[in-house]
C-alpha cells in the first residue's frame, strides 16, 4: 500500500482519482501546489500524480519542486491536453515523469499505470 498524493485545480478529479485507488492505497488530494507542498514535506509519499495546467503554480512547476523534496518521488501526470502520439509531449513527459495519462481518466488504466510505476 503506498502514500499517493493527486493534485489538480479540479476538486471533482481529484475525488475521482481518489475513489479509483482507495482502498488498495492511501491517497490524499490538493486542489493547489501550495497545499500539494506541504503534504510533501509532512508526509512519507512515493507518488505524485499530478495535472500540468494549473493556476498560479503548473505542474511542472510543482514536479520540480517536489523532486528537491524527494529526488525519488515517482510521478504521474494527468491532462486533458497530452497526445502521446506528439513526440515533443513525450519528450517533456519523459524529463518531469515517469509516465503520463490522457483525461478523461478510466479506473483500470489508472491502477494498472499506478501498479507499473510504483512496481507493484
């Protein structure tokens, strides 16, 4: 069971992703990166799944800052705007995260992709 932490700008797809992965994990949500940083720094989380289009703080943003937190936090990125079929989207994909998933999300594919990163 691990320690996840799902952050998006969108509360409603933050309790989606958080009824998909309970109770197999324990998983907490943030709607801001401010919150989202606190949780980082107070908890024991080996993954972060997190949106990039955000206000104020993006995801990438974020990443970055969690990375110097935890170097070997594992990450998810979830969009509405991520085509892997764009080599330039996987590229970026590859250098903040482990993997990235397109919305709207589907709950076997969450947890088979959550199961892969953390190697379950």
């Amino acid at each position: 069971m691990a320690n996840i932490l799902v952050v998006d700008d969108d509360l409603d797809i933050v309790e989606l992703v958080k009824s998909m992965l309970v109770p197999r994990h324990n998983v907490v949500g943030a709607t801001d990166s401010a919150t989202a940083l606190e949780v980082l720094k107070d908890q024991d989380i080996q993954l972060l799944i997190t949106d990039v289009r955000m206000p104020n703080v993006n995801g990438f943003i974020l990443i970055n800052q969690a990375k110097k937190l935890k170097p070997n936090l594992n990450v998810i990125i979830i969009s509405a705007y991520y085509d892997e079929n764009d080599e330039i989207a996987r590229q970026v994909v590859k250098r903040y995260a482990d993997i990235a998933l397109s919305k709207p999300l589907r709950s076997q594919t969450v947890n088979e992709v959550v199961d892969s990163v953390l190697g379950v």
